[in-house]
C-alpha cells in the first residue's frame, strides 16, 4: 500500500499526489496537519528514509527559528518530539511504498520506490 503525507496546500505535495494518479496508484492520503504523526509513525519514516529527524525538517519555517531547532546540542529524540508538536516542521511530501519512502523533491524520486 502506497501512502502519501499530504499537505493540500502545497503544490510539490499536490503535483506527488497527481503523479502516482498518473500511474494508476490510489494512495491513502495522511494529512499530517489535520491528525499530527505520533512519536514512533516519525521514527519509522525516519528508518525507512535513512535519514535523521533534522533531515526532514522545513528550516525555513518560522517555528524552526523560534524553537531553536538548529541548536546542535539537540538529540534526535527531541527533533522527532518537535515534528510531533509541530507537524508543518516535516518536510512534503513524503512517499511511504512497503518498507520504501522517499521525500518527493524532486518528484522523481518517487519513481525509484514505486
């Protein structure tokens, strides 16, 4: 089951969900502004993309500034913790396939999981 971390507002996010419409795939679509990830559904994003929590951050967030999250001495448990608060701080969209996920930027990398 494909599953695509959705923000309808964003159009990289908009243009991800078209292109896996395109190839005939009806994704379940979270929509991780509405109902916030969980600790633990963070952790296994982050496994599955081999990539650690400030890899997946929007810096250029406003609260990524306010929240001091470019502090170095920050350990990934409370990275993961600040996605959980703020969900807009994680990165779109984000393409779960299996055990497979890829950030969607650029849009081709969500060919190499499908």
């Amino acid at each position: 089951m494909v599953k695509i971390y959705h923000n309808p507002r964003c159009s990289k996010s908009r243009q991800a969900l078209e292109l896996l419409n395109s190839k005939n795939i009806d994704p379940e679509i979270i929509l991780y502004l509405e109902k916030p990830l969980t600790t633990k559904e963070v952790e296994d994003i982050l496994k599955m993309l081999k990539l650690s929590a400030r890899d997946i951050m929007r810096k250029k967030e406003a609260e990524y500034k306010e929240m001091g999250l470019s502090d170095t001495n920050l350990d990934e448990k409370e990275l993961i913790e600040a996605i959980v608060k703020v969900p807009k701080l994680l990165e779109r969209p984000i393409v779960v396939n299996g055990d497979k996920a890829v950030i969607g930027r650029p849009l081709e990398n969500i060919l190499d999981i499908l």
